[in-house]
C-alpha cells in the first residue's frame, strides 16, 4: 500500500495486506463476540501471507485507501468429487469486515461482490457464508438464501456428541 491517503477504491488483495486484513479480521471477530488469544494476530498474518501467495483457491478483495483498507472480503473453494448437474466446487466466504468509521458507505458490498464473482467465475455452484443478524439483509439482498437439498449439518471439535439413547459418548 502507498503511504498517502487516496480515493478509497476496489482491489484484489496480496501478500502484503496480510496485517491490515488481520486488523479488519479483528473487527469481524468483535462483531461476534471473539477475543483472539495474544499470539493470534501473527499467526493470522502469517496464514493470509501465506495463502495469497500460494493459494488459487484463496482470494480476497479489499478498498484501499493508500494509508490503510477500509474494508475487505475473504473467500476460498475446494473442489467436489463430481455429481451431475453441478460444478466442480464449493465456495466458502471466511471473512467480510469494515473498519467501523467507514461502514454504511456501501464497501462491504463492493468486496463481497467482487469475492462472490470471482468464485462463480471459478466454477462455484454452491457458496456458503455465516452471517450475524446485522449483515444478514446484505446477504439476502444478494440472493443467498437458506440452504436448500440435503439437511446441512456441521461438526466442531468443542460439541460433544449424544447418542441416540440421550447419553453422551
């Protein structure tokens, strides 16, 4: 990023935004009511210089201002063994953040818009998000809807899980 202040506009994300799109990331995770462990940020900064680097599967978009991002959006796909009727992948949207003085100016959408293409452009036929109930008439607003098809289901690693009987195992 240029060291001056210039018209905010639309870019794709690099390497070398990986501690402003950590600093943005901390504002989503805020929203959710996340507190990252002290040696968080570094690891984060390592993982999106890492990523955009490396990754073709990992793609993010942002407004720079020149002196700082004002807001951005992270995606990745994965490919899907094949099915009739569907593309090769599944797109995931990791990460929509903008600094709070900027918000309400329409960069949300911008990035989100700009992520989403590139994935379709990719050959997604299915893209998730999780959203809070404040960004969710964004979403809404751009065709994502409730899931349709097989019931979705997640696992995570801090539910225990209860057999059928009600007991845990």
């Amino acid at each position: 990023m240029s060291p001056t202040s210039t018209s905010p506009h639309l870019r794709r994300a690099g390497a070398d935004d990986a501690a402003e799109l950590t600093r943005l990331r901390l504002f989503m995770l805020a929203s959710l009511g996340i507190v990252p462990e002290a040696d968080w940020r570094p690891e984060c900064e390592a993982a999106f210089r890492e990523r955009l680097s490396t990754d073709p599967c990992f793609v993010a978009y942002v407004v720079d201002a020149g002196d700082r991002l004002l807001s951005s959006t992270v995606g990745q796909y994965m490919p899907l063994l094949p099915r009739p009727g569907r593309t090769p992948y599944i797109g995931h949207v990791a990460s929509v953040a903008t600094d709070p003085a900027h918000r309400r100016q329409g960069y949300a959408r911008l990035t989100f818009e700009a992520v989403h293409d590139h994935l379709v452009e990719a050959g997604c036929s299915r893209i998730n998000l999780t959203t809070t109930p404040e960004a969710e008439g964004l979403y809404r607003s751009l065709g994502y809807g409730d899931p349709s098809g097989p019931t979705p289901l997640t696992w995570n690693a801090d539910h225990t899980p209860v057999s059928p009987e009600g007991t845990a195992r």
